[in-house]
C-alpha cells in the first residue's frame, strides 16, 4: 500500500518579496518616471515664462524713457523703475529708429557672467538651462535677450541676478514634486488594489487549490470551481478544472485496476490448482467409453483452456512495469510477413493475410514488441470473425501510417466506446479485453499510437502510426507501456 503523503501547507512568500507589493512598487517607480518626463519640460516653461515677463516688464518701464523729449529721465525714477523691474538694466532696440534706448543704475560687480539668447532656444536646450539653473551655484549675474512679448519686432535686453530665478525655479519644482508623490500614491494604490482584486487573490486561490489537490487528488471537494470569468484567469480555472476531473477519473481507474492486479495474484494460485484438476479429469474424458462424454470433452478442454488463458493474461498485465525498448532497424514487409506466418498457421484454409506494404519499408523499433502489437491485432480480428486480413502502408514526414483493415462483422457501439480501456470490452467472445490495450501502450512507448480508422457491417480499420527514427530520450527507455501480451 502506498504511504500516505503529508499534507503541507502554503508557504507565502513575505509581504516584501509578495507579488503585490512588486505590483505597487512597480507602479509608483511608472508613474513617478511619468512625472520626471512631466517635470522636466514644466521647469523649462515656467524659466522661459519668468524670463519673457522680465523682458515684457522691461519693455514698459523704458517705455518712460520713450516719453521724455530727450530721451532722459532723472537718475531716481531711472533707478526706482529699474528696482522694480529687478534689473540692473533694460535694453530696447525697434527697427524704426537707430540705436538702443536703454536704462541703467551702474555695472553690476564683476560683469555679466552668462548670456541667454531667448530667440534661438529650442526645446531641449530650454530643458537644459532649467535643469541647470537648478543646480547649486552661486547668485550669478546674467544676460537674457529675446524678443518683446508686447511687439514682436522689438529686441529686448535685460542685466539681471540669476537668483531669484533660481529660487522661483526651485519652489516650482518642489510644487510639482509634492504633486507627483500624491499622484503616484493615489494613482498607484488604485493599480495596486485593482490588480491585487483582480489577478494576485485569484492566482492565490489557484496556487492554494493545486497544493490542496496535489495532497489528496482522490477527494472530489478539492477539484477548483470555476468563478465563470471570461478573461485568461478564467480561462485557466476551467481548464485546471477539467484536468483535474480527467485525472480524478484516471486515479480511480487506476486503483481499481490495482485492486483487481491484487486481487488476481491471490487467487490466481488456488484457481490454477483448480484448473489443473479440471484438465486431468477431462482428458479422463476424453477417453470415456461413452460416445456423448467424449463429443463433449472439446468444448470443456476449450473452455478451461481460455480460463486458463485468462487467468495468466491478466496475472501479467498487473505485474508488468513499463517496456524496455530494445531499438533497431526493423522491414515492416518482413515483420508482417512473420505475423502472417503465425496468426494463419492456426487456420491455414480459413484466414488469409494480404500483406502489401512495399518490401524495404524500415522503421526504428523494439521488433519483438511491434510483433506483438500487430499479433495482437491480427489475432483479433480473426477471432472475431474475419476471415482476411490486409495491411498497408504509406510515409508522411517523419512517420508512418500502417493500416490494417479486416473482413469481420464491424465493432459494436459500446466496444467502440470504450475500445483501447484494459478489462472494459472485448471484441470477441470469452477475451480479456487487453490486446488493444497493450498494443496501443506498446505504441506510445515508441512514440506512436493507434486509432479506430471506421467500423461497419463490411469490416473494421485500424491506423498505427509510428515514427521512423526514435528521439535519443527514446532509445533509453519507454514510456510506461505494459509488455505483457
């Protein structure tokens, strides 16, 4: 009897190591690299938008200037008007008269340290200068010309301490910081929420339900309930539910079968001892005086014959583990060409074997298991009542198809429901229903298999199919086929 695995619980992984905290960290990491790709073009407007105000406030105050008759003002009102622009000087050049209007308290101390030409500024390099003007530096003196917002053909030109506007600039930034973090926090805990609903709580109830399963796949309760969502979680529950179904169902005709495999090697000792006794009374029988004793001593030795059949057939198929294949290079004309030999040996006036496969036809195989596989067939559809047998034989890339069609009466609807399952159906009177069942596990130790082409009132068809060459996994062993006949 097989131990009893024990149970193990899920093991989560820590909160920091969990899917959703990934989801949430991943999230605040998209939005806060959208907010950088925000931010950056933010600054440089909002510089271009101080130094255009400076240029545009510039451009009124010399406008008092403009109004005095000799282009002169009194060093006061100059110096008041320059303070309350911020300047240390104004500039202003029009194309309808010659030279610069201009207003100026003094020279700054140590003169104009960096130039900015507004009028040839592009996207990056605005992005450039605010980043820039950001960093830690000294309260520069600067230079900022550019055209007037108030006439777009006037020049301005303005000497004014990069100060301030570092600390505009500054305040600005940290403005749209502290709203990108509420924003990343908002946004991303919505994102975290929805998809922790949405895919981490039914990943986990998937995940619980495969361990649970896994402990015990014979409880039916274990088997995952589909919630009837269309999306791929949905998807993935159906068909983990089928899965498990299918191999519920497999299990338990498994240990059914190992049950009976049980059963069968206890008595199968008492019931030969049986058979045995009943073998030496009827061959006494056999050689009675009595003309009705001895008519029917055949019948008798014939069914204890298929008892005893009986019994060592399935002994073997219980006990027998996977095949190991012995791989060589087989003629599949040759090797039907023996099967032929054998099956109609038994009958040599009423079976017939129309082997038609092109001599030379070589396939990599175990030759005594594809023996058996077509004897099993072959013997078959003799015993079920037909009387020709033909076999044919065509390649397809890398395969081949071998058909092997008889002359009986056709497969009952119930045999063919149920055709290859060992024990289920048989398809002549008094069988085991094994021979299919062994052929096929044969097969698919090869790397084949076979199917029920049709089946009517004219006869039946079998397809098997083989590889020609066997994958180098294959040469080693099989692929759990029983090897018993």
């Amino acid at each position: 009897m097989t131990e009893a695995r024990p149970s193990r619980r899920l093991s989560l992984p820590p909160p920091a190591r969990s899917l959703s905290a990934r989801l949430l960290v991943l999230t605040v990491l998209f939005v806060m690299l959208a907010e950088v790709l925000i931010f950056a073009p933010s600054v440089g407007r909002y510089r271009l938008s101080y130094l255009e105000e400076k240029l545009a406030t510039g451009h009124l105050g010399i406008l008092a200037l403009e109004a005095s008759p000799v282009d002169m003002i009194d060093p006061v009102s100059e110096r008041e008007i320059l303070s309350h622009i911020g300047v240390y000087s104004v500039a202003l050049q029009k194309p309808e008269r010659p030279g610069k209007l201009m207003l100026m308290i003094e020279e700054p101390v140590g003169g104009v340290e960096a130039s900015y030409d507004l009028r040839e500024a592009g996207f990056f390099t605005l992005i450039r200068d605010a980043v820039g003007c950001l960093l830690p530096k000294s309260n520069r003196v600067i230079r900022v010309v550019g055209w007037s917002p108030q006439r777009a053909d006037t020049l301005v030109e303005v000497v004014m301490d990069e100060g301030p506007l570092q600390d505009e600039l500054r305040a600005f930034g940290w403005r749209i910081l502290g709203l990108s973090l509420v924003i990343s926090a908002i946004t991303a805990g919505l994102v975290y929420l929805t998809l922790f609903r949405v895919m981490v709580v039914p990943m986990r109830r998937l995940t619980e339900n495969m361990i649970a399963f896994r402990d015990d796949p014979e409880d039916g309760a274990r088997v995952v309930k589909p919630s009837g969502r269309s999306d791929e979680i949905g998807v993935a529950e159906r068909q983990l539910h089928e899965m498990q179904k299918a191999l519920r169902a497999s299990l338990h005709q498994k240990t059914r079968l190992a049950a009976l495999g049980i059963a069968v090697t206890k008595i199968n000792h008492d019931l030969r001892n049986m058979l045995s006794t009943a073998q030496l009374i009827s061959d006494r029988l056999a050689q009675s005086s009595d003309s009705d004793v001895r008519r029917v001593a055949p019948t008798l030795f014939k069914a204890i014959d298929r008892a005893v059949e009986l019994c060592g057939r399935t002994l073997d198929f219980t006990r027998e583990g996977p095949a190991s294949l012995d791989l060589c290079r087989v003629d599949l004309n040759a090797l039907l060409a023996d099967v032929g030999s054998d099956v109609t040996a038994e009958d040599p006036g009423g079976r017939q074997w129309d082997n038609r496969v092109v001599p030379g036809t070589v396939v990599e195989a175990d030759r005594n298991q594809l023996f058996r596989v077509f004897e099993n067939l072959a013997r078959n559809a003799y015993q079920a009542g037909a009387e020709r047998v033909t076999i044919s034989a065509r390649q397809q890339t890398g395969k081949i198809e071998v058909d092997l069609e008889d002359n009986g009466s056709g497969l009952t609807v119930r045999a063919r429901e149920r055709l290859f399952q060992p024990f289920a159906v048989s398809t002549r009177s008094g069988g085991t229903g094994l021979g299919l069942a062994i052929a096929k596990e044969l097969l698919r130790a090869h790397g084949g298999d076979i199917r029920l082409k049709d089946s009517d009132a004219s006869g039946t068809r079998f397809r098997v199919v083989l590889p020609l060459r066997q994958k180098g996994h294959l040469r080693r062993n099989g692929r759990g086929a029983k090897t018993a006949a």
